[in-house]
C-alpha cells in the first residue's frame, strides 16, 4: 500500500517529477513529461504498478523502516533522509537535476556511522503499471525497454534480476557513497550519457540556491514562502513557461470515493493566480515564460479560449479511466485527462487578465500581442457574461449563473478599464466602463441574499461558496462594505469544520450535490488561505493569523500541501502537492507581514 499522502516528498526537474515516500520508496513518477504515462505508478496501486524502493535491508514480509529525518538541502530541492538502524546510521540523498539532455533520477547512499546493510529494488512499469518491459544489461547498464520507452539504470553496485524486478544488496560504511541513476530516454535512441552523480548534485543545488535569491519576500514567514516558491517552480514545465496544477492524477478528495482527477495540465486560472504570486515575490522571468506560454496557446482563436490546455498548449484533453489500477486506498476510477477542458467557466477570463495587468504593473515588457488579446477577449465577454456557466469548481451538474464568475468578469473589464486609461491601448471606454456598471449592479441586485446578509454561490440560490471570499481581494466590492463581512461571517458559520478550516461548498454525501456529483471532500485549503486574507482585510488580524498558522501547521514535515485537509480522519487529500493550496499560502504571508508593518 502507498504512504499517506503527507509521507511524500516532491523532487523534479521542472519537466517532470517524482514523489519519494518515507520509506525510501519512489511510487510515483512519469517520464519524460509530468503528463506522460506513469513508469512508477505504485502510488495509485499496488507494487506490481512499478516503484524503485532504497533504504535499510529488511526481512521478507516486514514493512520497510521510515526515515528517521528528512529534510530538503537548504533552499533545494534535494531531498535528504536519514535511518537509525541497530547497524548504524545511513542518508540517502534524491534529486533530478534540472535537465540538460535525459531526465534523470539519482539516488546516493551515503554511510553515515557503523555498517549498514542496504537493499535497492527497482520495477519498472511503463504505461501506469499496465507494460512490462524487456530488462536486459548493455555491457555495464541495464536498459528497461517497452514501445517508445527506454529507462537506463546506472551503478556501481552489482545487480540482479528476479520477480521480474532489478535487485542491488550492498553495505555501506562512514563516508562510503553508492550511486543509483535512472535516465530516460526513446527507445530508438541510443544510451543516454553516462551520469555523473556528484557533479549532478552539485549543479542542482547550485541551480536552487541562485533562483531562490531572486526572492524579494524577507518576512517572518520566510521559510514557508520559499518552500512554496520552490514548489512551485518545480510545477512549471521549463520548455514552454506552462504550470501544472499538481504533478499527480487521481489522489482522491475523499478517501475511498470517486473524486479523483488528473491535475498534470495547466488551468489557465491556476496558473495565472501563481504567476501572481511569482511577481509578488520578485520572479519576472517566469511572468513572462508564462505569457508566451499562452500566446501560444489561446493563438488566434480567443473566442475559442479553453480552461486548461496541455503544457505545450495542447487543447485534447480527454478523459479516460485505467481499470487495471486499483486507485490510491482503493479510491476509483483512476483518470488520465479531464473532461473539464470543454467547461465554460467565464472566471477564468478575470484571473488571465488579472495576472497580465499585474505584469504590466511590475514593469514586464510590453507585448502588443498580450493587449490585442486582452481586448478581444473583453470583446467577447461583452456578449457572455451575462450566461451561465460551469464556475471555478468545474460543477458537472447543470450550468448556473455563479456569481464568482461574474465578479470575475468585472474584474476582466475593470482591468481592462485600466489598462486603456494608462495609455497603452486604445478601446471603447465609455462602453466598458457602461459594462462594468452593469456587470456590478447585477451581481449585487441577483447573486446577493438581503435577508441572511450574504451574497450566494448562485443566482437564486441560498447555497453558500468559498470562492465568494474573493470579493474583497479582487476589489469588486471594499472590506468593510457590510455586504462584504456578512458573507465572510456566514462562511465561516455555514462552510466552516469544526477546526475552522473552509469548505468549497455543501456537499451531500451519497446523493448527487449542487456539483452534481456524489460523496463528500475536505476542507479546502486555498478556500481556508481566503479566509485569513478576508479576516485581515476586515481589521481582524490576530484571528487571521492564528488561522494561517494553523494551516501552516497542516503542511508536512517537508513544508508541502495537498488540495485539500480531512478534518475527520486528520490528513492531506488530494492531488499532490497542490498548486492551488502553495499560492494563497504565499499571498496570506505577504498580506499579514503588510498588516504588520502597518501596525494590524
């Protein structure tokens, strides 16, 4: 059985990544891209999917041992963890150095104190566990070979093959090091280049020393925002500047239920909203990989716009389920794609532009293309605002009149609205301006509830949503307005658990919810993140940050999150980790160091 999902560590390459368990145990990673099909999918199934396990010998049928420590290498992301065996002391250090040529993992052994005995087991699966390859030695190396797919595994220490697995038994003593490199490569090619392992490591930290001093955040909550940074940089493909949403597929809402999605594609308002916290935070190079990334994407056809695309800007997207897999804590259907792609989902039009008025704000050279798009797409939300659509949950129930989708628009021709009083583009601003008046005036005559003092996740409805935290933060309405505060006080009555974090929305156990989809989920953490931005913008910002810090708590060892937090059985769901979940804790730590500097 995988780990729980906080037992996870995240090394990449900033093309793919892997998730190293506790344990020692690698269950997860896909090759050569984070959206290619899994070689290790141990995570969402059993051993026989493919892992690549190292760590302290241990007899047959016993659980391996956990690390006694681990932590990542300074601000890196090399991983480093430590076992105390009866035997002495023994380290492992795992990293993927960002990519010049085939993607690598490496894995040092290092021997720390006594004589250790150690054991590697490496099964390769290609297909998310479905293919078993053809393993065989070419001289000194050992090739794994299946279709297109070629996995090439280096070492000094001597190996074997049994069980249809590649065995390594070894000892290890003070200062001794053994290396374990796997490369990727097409299977028509020929042998990748020999690694070089220390060389490698070096390069790597190098590398995430250097971008981590770009950070411009200095504040007391420094560690926790850098991490996230890290993280979140390791979610952007290199290549083309796109930002996946999380480098997983279907590590369930709801433990044992069916709400698991692929998230290894890039939401155009995921993406947008950590483009946001990058240049908050210093990172201007990225702002504009990711502005060409949609250039490219949404191209010529803007009317056409998607919610999500392929990190090269692939627009098909469709979902499949792989019935061979048993799912994470048997957790099905596992999916590959999402369906989600052909949603309406008009916010998303708010959080794009959003993020490119606020990269020609910080100073991002100017793209004549970026505002003849930004126009057009106001061009057509001129005539679609005013439809229903799917909202940013991606409901797959009947399409509504959401009403964080049309705060969202206004806020796309509010920006807009800017961008043409500054100069830089010429527009028809009296009409936008007539535009955004309409826009507010309907949101707040049709989406608000005058009786319970709160607006509503839809027109009509008495349903609540946590998405309506945004209000005050995209300046659609000021804080202290008391329309503002009684939807943050009856979210926190109605969406709140029991340890005060926030729900999306209601749900309805075993019967099909206002997302038309059955089971339950957990708190949500960007949604909770929301709420200590709004207690903070309201003047409460002791309990704002009380809140942040309880959710900086809910991170593991290693500084990561999930999607989401059960309250019930205490632990992360959801995909892992979570682009959704790092940004807003970025976003809170700067607005709370803000509060208190002015004296909040």
């Amino acid at each position: 059985m995988a780990g729980r999902i906080e037992d996870y560590a995240l090394i990449g390459d900033m093309q793919t990544a892997a998730l190293v368990c506790r344990d020692g145990t690698a269950d997860w990673l896909c090759l050569p891209r984070f959206d290619s099909h899994a070689a290790f999918a141990g995570l969402l199934g059993t051993e026989e999917h493919g892992y690549w396990r190292i760590g302290p010998a241990h007899p047959s049928g016993a659980a391996p041992p956990r690390a006694d420590r681990r932590r990542y290498r300074g601000d890196s992301l090399v991983l480093e963890s430590e076992w105390d065996t009866a035997r002495g002391t023994v380290r492992i250090i795992d990293f993927m150095p960002p990519r010049d040529g085939a993607p690598q993992l490496i894995r040092i052994v290092e021997g720390v104190s006594g004589r250790v005995p150690m054991r590697s087991a490496l099964r390769m699966r290609f297909s998310y566990g479905r293919v078993v390859p053809w393993v065989h030695k070419v001289g000194d190396r050992t090739v794994a070979v299946a279709g297109p797919d070629s996995v090439w595994l280096d070492t000094t220490a001597e190996t074997f093959g049994k069980d249809l697995t590649t065995y390594s038994d070894f000892t290890v003593s003070p200062g001794e090091r053994v290396a374990f490199t796997i490369s990727w490569q097409p299977s028509h090619s020929g042998p990748p280049a020999l690694p070089d392992p220390d060389g490698s490591l070096e390069a790597t930290e190098e590398f995430w020393r250097g971008w981590v001093e770009h950070c411009t955040y200095h504040g007391p909550y420094r560690d926790a925002v850098v991490r996230s940074l890290i993280t979140l940089k390791a979610l952007t493909y290199a290549p083309t500047g796109g930002i996946v949403a999380a480098p997983t597929t279907s590590l369930p809402e709801d433990i044992g239920g069916s709400r698991n999605w692929d998230y290894r594609f890039t939401w155009l308002r995921d993406a947008a909203i950590t483009l946001s916290s990058l240049l908050r935070t210093g990172y201007r190079e990225e702002a504009r990989a990711w502005r060409e990334w949609l250039l490219r994407a949404v191209a010529g056809d803007p009317e056409n716009l998607q919610i999500m695309y392929g990190i090269a800007g692939e627009r098909e997207l469709s979902e499949a389920e792989l019935s061979w897999l048993p799912g994470y804590e048997n957790s099905r259907p596992v999916r590959v794609g999402n369906g989600a792609a052909g949603q309406l989902q008009l916010d998303v039009y708010g959080e794009m532009i959003e993020a490119l008025h606020l990269a020609h704000m910080t100073g991002l050279a100017r793209n004549d293309y970026a505002s003849l798009l930004q126009l057009r797409l106001i061009s057509y939300l001129e005539d679609h605002w005013n439809e229903p659509d799917e909202g940013i949950w991606e409901v797959r129930g009947p399409r509504r009149h959401f009403v964080h989708s049309k705060v969202m628009a206004w806020v796309a021709v509010d920006r807009t609205i800017k961008l043409i009083e500054s100069g830089d583009v010429d527009g028809p601003l009296e009409r936008w301006r007539e535009l955004r008046d309409d826009i507010h005036r309907d949101v707040c005559e049709k989406g608000y509830d005058k009786e319970r003092n709160t607006f509503t996740q839809s027109y009509g409805s008495k349903e609540l949503d946590a998405s309506l935290l945004l209000i005050p933060q995209m300046g659609f309405l000021p804080p202290d307005d008391k329309r503002v505060i009684g939807t943050i006080e009856a979210i926190q009555r109605e969406l709140s658990t029991p340890d005060g974090f926030v729900l999306r929305y209601p749900t309805a156990g075993d019967e099909a919810g206002v997302d038309g989809l059955e089971g339950d989920e957990g708190a949500f953490l960007a949604c909770s993140f929301w709420l200590a931005d709004d207690l903070a913008m309201i003047g409460r910002v002791d309990e704002a940050r009380q809140l942040f810090e309880k959710l900086l708590a809910l991170r593991n060892d290693l500084g990561l999150l999930a999607e989401e937090w059960d309250s019930r059985l205490k632990r992360q769901v959801g995909n892992f980790p979570q682009a959704f979940s790092h940004v807003p804790l970025i976003d809170t730590a700067l607005r709370l160091t803000a509060s208190s500097a002015f004296g909040g």
